[in-house]
C-alpha cells in the first residue's frame, strides 16, 4: 500500500510517465518527489508549475488537488485535538 496521496498519483499517471521520468525532468531526485507525493501541501507553487509542465497535466487542477489534499489533513489535524 502506497503512502502517497492517490488523487496527485491519479493525475500524475495521466502524463503516462513513470515517476523517475517526472522527476528527472524536474531536476529532482525521486525520492524527493515522492516526499512531495506523500505530502503534497509542501509543494510550492513554482514546483506544481514545474510538474504541470513536465506532465502536461493542467496547473490549476494540480493546484486544486494540492488544496484538496491540505483541507483534508487540516480536518484531521483538529479532529485528533
């Protein structure tokens, strides 16, 4: 079972590159794409612009889903409280 968040893995899939492909034309190591897959609200704007353009996959739903993933964890950050 993946620790990534499925939705930005559903949309990075879309490109049909294999994650090491991303990340090589990110100029990042995998592993680092992974952190970024597992946490996605660390991913800096400048960095979303650079997987948008990399997979071809459009900004704002990588935004979107990013956001997505930020409100869900802020939930349950206050419910464990």
């Amino acid at each position: 079972m993946s620790n990534t968040y499925k939705p930005l893995d559903d949309l990075l899939n879309k490109s049909g590159l294999k994650k090491e492909a991303i990340a090589r034309k990110m100029n990042i190591d995998v592993s680092y794409l992974y952190k970024l897959r597992s946490n996605p609200k660390n991913i800096s704007a400048i960095r979303l612009g650079e997987m948008a353009e990399v997979t071809g996959v459009d900004f704002a739903e990588l935004y979107s889903t990013v956001k997505k993933f930020a409100l869900e964890h802020d939930k349950l950050a206050k419910k464990d409280k």
